[in-house]
C-alpha cells in the first residue's frame, strides 16, 4: 500500500448530477466525503443542459420513461426519491422555474442556479470536491479500496462510481466507469449513442440539406416506440425532440416512420377541395399544411403542378401514404459527440436497485448514466441522477 494515502469514508469519482447528489447525502449522515474529477468545472454537463437552462426533471416520471435490459431496476429510486422532492430542494433554493411541453422543468434563468445549489449543498454537508484530478488506478482490498490519482492516493471505505457515459465528448465524457466495472467483474451493456440526430443516406442528402432549418410536428415511430413531437431538417440530416427520443429506440439499418400530417385527414381534403375548387394545384393545397420547401422533397415537380381534378383514386393514395406514412432510413447517427445520453453500461442486475451497491464487490456503488439505464428527452435522465445519487448516499 501506498504511504500516506488520504483517509476519508466514502470516495465518489465523478462531480457529475448523480455524484454530486452522493456526496450531499454521504456528507449529510456524518461521513467524510471527496469527490474527484478529471475536469476542470464541477457540474459541466449540468451547466450545458437544456440549452444552457437545465431540464433538472420532469412532473411526470415513471419506469416507463427509461430504457434498460431491466426495465424494473429504475422504480425503487425513483419512488425513494422523488421528482417532488427534488423540486421541494429547488424551491427552497427560490430558483425560479418553468414548465414547457409534457412536463419538462426548465430555470428561468441559467443552469447555474441548479449546480450552486448543489455545490452549497455539498459545502453544507462537508463534502469536498477536487478537480483536475486523473484516475491512475483503484485497488481493493479486504475493507478498502485505494485510489491512486495524479493528485495522489486516497484510501476509502466506500468507491462511488458517477463518471457518467460517453456523451459529448468536449464535456470530458470518458469511459472509466465501465473499465472499473470490467475490471470488478461486472458484466457491461455495449453502449451506443442515444437522444441523437441522424444523418441521411448520401443519396437523400442533396434532397434534405436545402431544407435546413424547416420544423414540423410529426409522429415519429417504429416498431418499438412512437413520439409526437417536432422534428428538424439540418444540414447533416434529421434532428428535433421526436428524431432525438426515436434515436433511442433504433438499429443501423432500420427505417423510421413519419406521419407528417398526424391531424389532417389528407384524403377528405383533397375530395373535399376537388369538388369545389378542381383546378386547384396539389401544391397549393398540400402549401397549406406543410412548409412549401418540403414539398419538393416529397414529390416530384410534375405531381406537384397536378391540378385536383386529374388526380387519380390511385395517385391520391400514394400521396396521402407518403404524407402520413413517411418512411425514412437513417445513414446512422453523428455519434456521441452530439448525443445527449448512453445506452447501455453497467449490468443492473449485478446491482441493488434499493441502494446501488454492487453484488459483486463490497463497498463499490455505480450511480447515474454509467448504469444501463437511459431516460426519454425531458428530464428524465436528470431525475434518475439524483435518484440513484440520493439512494447510493443513504448508505455508503
């Protein structure tokens, strides 16, 4: 052993959302907390969230809401700690908030307010942070773990694992905690980027680049999940909330299903117009429910320039499929430099779900995104950070 390590109780590496709850809880029950952290800022994926504003939960969290090989693991913290109790810490805090689409909580201000109430409350509790810290290599042995670190050895009862996922890299995202994982005997879930943007097949790219900046509210779905919500044309492809949460629930290789018109009934609109008005362009009338751009993309120009009266039974059909019935085939997706969470990680059912703690390994927690448990677009993932936090700081 190393001379001269520094003793605490519980060690959390990662001063991330999860590993910052940890450690106000841990410093809360009398222990003697340090949370290190290879970056140079606690809270850095906090502080970029929600664009800037910090998407910390959302009113409606259930288990239905996260994605995971165990897909009951998530509700026994998230019924343990609660998205009330949560926004009970914010409102003591007198952080002003605001709710926006399906119960998605954001700051009215900045995502500084959430990460200074944190890092009061770890003050509070005694918990001390250290930054610029490189993990080297952690030991155990039989009632500690030693953890060597470019800011020298620590020694500690409990090891916390919160160094969350792979996501956007420029955050110093970093694949330690699986490799502390793997290197405990933990079985861990092939990860892949999720809430991500697809790029399109080079062929179609000529088609949708022109398009960049063009929202519509669609259903986007396959044949595992289905999101209403809008979707964006970019420069490299399709983004948006409903692209960003289906990106979740797809393979390489599949095609995705857009109702681009989910609330009009294209059929009886183009009958009803075709008796009133036949000489009525398609595109005049399609121009009245979608972007003009997009129409170009969808049909060919000589489709278009139809009036409604030489539309066939046949043809009308075929237009109304592609309209409610998109189907587009992804390229793949622009990766985890982009992508908002992981999928995948640390095996659940090699953890407590009532406390984190390994099954394998005493002494040793995964906590946050590092754990196969990935939530929807709108707080979800935040929530289950301080869920899994708050469960792993009642015991360590």
């Amino acid at each position: 052993m190393p001379s001269n390590p520094v003793q605490t109780d519980v060690l959390i590496i990662g001063a991330s959302a999860s590993g910052l709850m940890c450690a106000i809880e841990a410093g809360k029950r009398g222990r003697k907390v340090i949370v290190l952290d290879h970056a140079n800022k606690a809270g850095k994926k906090i502080l970029m969230s929600g664009g800037g504003r910090c998407n910390f939960t959302n009113y409606n969290i259930s288990a239905d809401n996260y994605i995971s090989h165990n897909p009951h693991f998530c509700k026994s913290a998230l019924s343990r700690y609660t998205q009330w109790d949560f926004i009970a810490l914010v409102d003591t805090y007198r952080i002003p908030y605001h709710e926006k689409d399906h119960g998605q909580l954001f700051c009215n201000d900045s995502a500084k307010d959430i990460l200074n109430m944190l890092l009061q409350e770890c003050q509070k509790a005694g918990a001390a942070i250290k930054l610029k810290c490189e993990i080297q290599s952690i030991e155990k042995s039989s009632d500690h773990f030693i953890t060597r670190t470019s800011l020298g050895d620590y020694q500690s009862e409990s090891l916390v694992i919160a160094s969350g996922g792979l996501s956007i890299p420029k955050m110093c995202a970093s694949p330690l905690g699986y490799k502390v994982a793997e290197q405990f005997g933990h079985h861990v879930w092939p990860t892949s980027a999720g809430l991500v943007p697809f790029t399109l097949q080079p062929g179609d790219m000529g088609k949708f680049s022109e398009l960049s900046g063009i929202s519509v509210n669609c259903i986007v779905s396959n044949e595992r999940a289905s999101f209403r919500e809008n979707i964006l044309f970019t420069h490299r492809g399709l983004s948006g909330p409903a692209i960003l949460q289906i990106s979740s629930y797809w393979n390489p290789g599949e095609a995705i299903d857009i109702n681009l018109l989910p609330d009009i009934n294209i059929i009886g609109l183009i009958k009803s117009k075709q008796s009133v008005q036949p000489n009525t362009r398609l595109k005049t009338v399609l121009g009245e429910a979608l972007p003009k751009r997009l129409l170009p993309a969808l049909f060919d120009e000589i489709t278009l320039e139809k009036t409604l009266q030489e539309l066939s039974q046949v043809r009308i059909r075929e237009i109304v499929a592609r309209l409610h019935s998109w189907s587009v085939k992804p390229n793949g997706t622009e990766g985890y430099r982009t992508a908002e969470v992981t999928l995948g990680g640390v095996d659940c059912a090699e953890l407590s779900s009532k406390t984190m703690e390994s099954n394998k390994v005493n002494g040793l927690y995964f906590i946050g995104e590092v754990i196969d448990i990935t939530g929807w677009l709108g707080g979800y993932n935040f929530q289950w950070a301080w869920s899994s936090g708050w469960c792993a700081g009642q015991v360590v």
